[in-house]
C-alpha cells in the first residue's frame, strides 16, 4: 500500500490524519497521567513521546484549553 493510499484509508476510517491521530493519543494518554498527579509536566512529557516539554504544552493548552500545570494542579 502507498503512502497516499494509507493516509487516505486512515483518514477514512478515524477520522484523523496519521499524525494528528498520535498526537491525540499522546495527549489523552498525558491527560490520564496528570490526572493522577504522579509526575510532573515534564516528566509526563517524555513518557508520552514529547522531546520537548514546551511544545508539549503547547499542544496540550490547544487541545484541552487549559495549561498542563493546571491540570496537574487541580
């Protein structure tokens, strides 16, 4: 299967395009763990897959409207 051809089958089925998808993942997965306030922003960062913990919460304050120090916070 080409490249193209998986993107368009992915998208198809989820709904979402292969890396917007990840991403998604990746943040409900650090959702989860901020939620159980067992590691900070960081940390959480990396565990889910982020190089960089800034651009981690950039994505994050995009996705769900808040910052993830917040969230870890609460």
């Amino acid at each position: 299967m080409s490249s193209t051809s998986f993107h368009r089958h992915f998208k198809a089925v989820t709904g979402h395009s292969p890396l917007l998808f990840q991403r998604k993942v990746r943040l409900m997965e650090a959702k989860k763990l901020l939620g159980a306030g067992s590691a900070s922003v960081s940390q959480v960062a990396y565990e889910v897959g982020y190089l960089s913990p800034a651009q981690f919460s950039r994505e994050y304050k995009s996705m769900f409207g808040s910052s993830p120090k917040a969230d870890l916070q609460r």
